[in-house]
C-alpha cells in the first residue's frame, strides 16, 4: 500500500506542475494511459477528485492543490537526501538546477561555470533564464539568482556579484536632431524600448534616484520586449531609447556606438545574490559551487 501510494504521488506531483499528462508522462519516461491509471487509482483510494481534466488542459482541484503543496516539499526532501549519500565519494557529482535572469546568466554565472564546469565533470549544472520571481522550492530549483532587494527575508543569501547601475542610452542616428534628456521626466516625450516583467504584471517603470530621492518613470514606444538581447538587439537597431545595465553597453559607449544621458540620475544599487532555502539538505556539488560564485570584492 505504501509503495504503491508513493509511486502515484510522484505521478500526481508531476502531473500537478506540469499541467499536462503529456509533459508530464516524457519527464516520468512513462506512457500516457499508464500516468492516468495510476491517477484514478490514487483518487479512488482517497474518494476525492485531484485534477479536473479537459480536453486541453489539466487543473488541480483544491483538495489536488491542498495535496501537492504539501508532497512536493516531502519528496524534494527524500530525493535530496538519497543525492547526498549517492555523492559520497571523491569527486563532487550531481544536478545543480538554478532560476536567474538573462542578464545575470551572462554577467555572473556564465563566466564562473566557464571555469568551473570543466574543472568538475560529474557536475551537471541546468539553468533556466526567466524574469519571474519563482518559487524555487515548489518549482523544485536548488537555487535562484536575484537582485539583493528582490530576494526573501526566509531566504539564504549569498553575494555574487557587485553593486551596479543602469544606462540611460540610444545610438546617435536616433538622436540626431533631437533635444537630449535633461531630466527623467522628459523621457515621455521619446520612443523607448520597453520591458515587461511577468511577476509585477506589466511594463517595467525606469527608476532613477538622485541626492537621495528616488523617481519612477513610466515610458512609450512602439516596442515592449522581455529580455535584455531583445532590448540591445533594438537599440542597436536604432528603434528607441533603452533603459538597459551599465556593463552591457560599455563598449558601445566606448566605441561612440551608444550615446548616454542622465547619468547622474542613475544611482548605483545592490547587485546579485544566489538564494535557496535554509532548510535544504545540500549535495557537494551544489555547496562547492555556491562558494565558487561567492563574490570577494
């Protein structure tokens, strides 16, 4: 009985995060109509329904929801376990899976896993690119990569990378006979390129700070994008102003191919921390890379 319930939570848990018995049955390497056996027979041991099935979508009920919300955190424990007593041994091994923005992916972790990966062959490291403030424990990542201020007070935090600041900046073509920006304010009155963040739900509104005091301003233009390339790739392109990290752009404010203004309205801010849960039992793997991404000054 144990058994048997334990193999179709795992199926259930599955099914639950990936909304679909399709994605779900190719991550358990099973079929289809097995996963929807195991399923049923699972709800009639319980006598309740768990998922609400359509012909295009699976949903969880609230005794599903009420279910998974409390599995998930139990099986990440027993399978982070067994990963620590199958790493003991000489050389780190095993799976780091981490959440982070783009811009942090090419700024911070890539060049740090350039040196490392190769130094560690049994390290496996997966990487998910997204600007949504997951739940990384739900979502079942080891670790995620924020802005100091977006990380949670229950949270770990360690420092990766050091203070930034963002660019105000446009190529010259598209500012020829225009009258530059003097204050943030005047921003509204050109074609920027803007950024949609999932997890605030909507446009990103440009923050500048000046002597202490901190303005939001919210822009127009004719393109609203979702990753940092997709901005840089436009505003090389000529097709708006952008509001974009510093050390992106540097050598195009070098070279004269980017021009920028309000400078001293773009204070500098607390750069990138990785984070994971206190509670965590870590592999190896996952501690030696934390300590290679930890930021020295």
């Amino acid at each position: 009985m144990l058994k048997e319930n334990i193999n179709d939570l795992i199926a259930f848990s599955m099914v639950a995060q990936e909304k679909s018995f399709t994605r779900a049955a190719a991550k358990l390497g099973v079929s289809q109509s097995a996963l929807s056996h195991a399923i049923r027979g699972l709800e009639e041991r319980l006598g309740i329904r768990l998922l609400t099935r359509t012909t295009r979508s699976v949903a969880s009920t609230d005794a599903g929801e009420q279910l998974f919300n409390r599995i998930v955190p139990l099986l990440k424990g027993i399978e982070d376990e067994l990963t620590v007593l199958t790493e003991m041994k000489d050389k780190p091994a095993g799976t780091v899976r981490i959440t982070a923005a783009e811009h942090a992916v090419q700024t911070v972790l890539w060049p740090t896993l350039e040196r490392f990966l190769p130094d560690y062959p049994d390290i496996n490291v997966e990487i998910t690119v997204d600007y949504g403030l997951k739940d990384i424990v739900s979502e079942r990542y080891d670790a995620g990569i924020r802005l100091g201020e977006q990380v949670a007070k229950d949270m770990v935090a360690v420092r990766i990378g050091p203070d930034m600041r963002m660019a105000v900046v446009a190529t010259p073509e598209f500012m020829a006979g225009k009258v530059p920006p003097a204050v943030p304010q005047d921003l509204q009155r050109f074609n920027c390129i803007n950024l949609r963040l999932p997890t605030l739900g909507g446009i990103y509104a440009w923050e500048f700070e000046k002597a202490g005091h901190p303005l939001k301003v919210r822009v127009e233009g004719q393109l609203v994008l979702n990753s940092n390339s997709q901005i840089m790739n436009a505003l090389m392109a000529g097709l708006g102003m952008a509001f974009i990290p510093e050390d992106t752009v540097q050598e195009e404010l070098k070279s004269g191919k980017l021009v920028r203004f309000l400078d001293d309205w773009c204070e500098t801010f607390i750069g990138y921390y990785l984070y994971y849960p206190s509670r965590k039992q870590h592999t190896s793997a996952f501690a030696l890379l934390v300590e290679t991404l930890r930021y020295r000054g």
